[in-house]
C-alpha cells in the first residue's frame, strides 16, 4: 500500500535518525512516521531491537542520536510485550478500564464478560487480550502495542485484528509483532528494523 502525504495535524509522531539502546546505541540510525490513520509495523530479526525503538519513543531507553517530534497534546496508549505483574493484587479488569477511562462497551466481546473477575485469575492469554484491547479502546491518538498476539488463541487474534480495522481512524498505531500474517493484515506499512 503506498503512503499518503500527511495533512497538517495528521502527524502524530516522526523519528529521524534515531539511535536508542541501554548505556549504548543497540539500534538505529531508523526513520519513520505515524500518521493519523495509519497502522505501522516495526518489523525485523529477534534482537534488531524493535522494543528498543518503543522504549525510547516513551522514554524508556537512552536517545544516542536523533530526534523523536510529536506534538504536544498527542495521548499514548502503550501495551507492554510482557504483562504486568499483578499477582495478589485484588486488582478486576473494571480497574484497569475506569483508570484508563476506556468504555466497557469498546473492549472487544470476550473482554467485557471477564472485567468483573480478578486479573491475576485470567489466563495469560485473557490478560493479553485485556490489556490489548484497553489500550486499543483508549481515548488516545496513538497506540504502540508491542508483541500484542502473545499467548493469544486464533480466536483471540482475529479479535485483535477487528478492533484494529474498525477502530477510529483518527488515530494511528505503531505496533511490533513476531506474526507476519498478524503484521500483513493490520499494517499500512513496515519499517525495517536493522541492529
């Protein structure tokens, strides 16, 4: 699919150059953007340092070169590659969605008849498909979702993907996955990621 040219204020973010890591630059120099509407996939080997890329975009990882631009006012949604630890914590998915501000009614069908049950009594692929689907139903711009088909059953994959597809277009997601089928049939476009 070819990229449109983005209009004033569709961009959402624009790294030029970047080089990130932890005490060293493992990654980069990358150039990409997200726009608003766009579905764009970090792809590359294990260890070119995808997470890397996202954890410097929130400030996570050390900036060695380069620059990350976004605009002031843009929301981020950020779903982690590995979940939370929340065990013995009496925390329900109605927690994480009245703290996220997210409406139950946007969450995807399996998700909204499990909110009232303690998250550290979910399946790993139920929590997946919780916090997955909380930062999709976001009121954000952007939403970074890291490895989001983890421990996810093709059930819960094809989820994944209907709220990606019919989620608003006004925003834009950056997202890095293993599952190239997963990445071909959400994303827009790719970036390569090179160590």
């Amino acid at each position: 699919m070819t990229r449109r040219e983005a209009a004033a204020g569709d961009r959402l973010i624009a790294v030029s150059g970047l080089r990130a890591g932890f005490g060293r630059p493992v990654v980069g120099p990358l150039d990409f953007t997200v726009d608003r509407g766009e579905v764009v996939g970090l792809r590359g080997p294990n260890g070119a340092g995808k997470t890397t890329v996202i954890e410097a975009l929130i400030g996570e990882a050390g900036l060695f070169g380069g620059t990350i631009e976004r605009p002031e006012r843009v929301a981020i949604a950020y779903q982690r590659q590995r979940l939370p630890d929340v065990s013995g914590l009496p925390i329900a998915g109605t927690d994480i969605v009245r703290v996220m501000g997210v409406r139950p009614d946007d969450l995807p069908v399996p998700v909204r008849g499990r909110l009232d049950i303690r998250v550290d009594r979910l399946s790993l692929g139920q929590r997946q498909l919780l916090f997955v689907g909380v930062a999709l139903a976001a009121p954000a711009a952007l939403v970074i979702l890291d490895e989001p088909t983890n421990n996810l059953d093709p059930e819960a994959v094809a989820e994944v993907v209907a709220a990606i597809k019919d989620g608003p277009k006004e925003r834009g997601i950056l997202l890095v996955s293993h599952d190239s089928r997963f990445v071909e049939t959400v994303c827009t476009h790719t970036v390569e990621v090179r160590p």
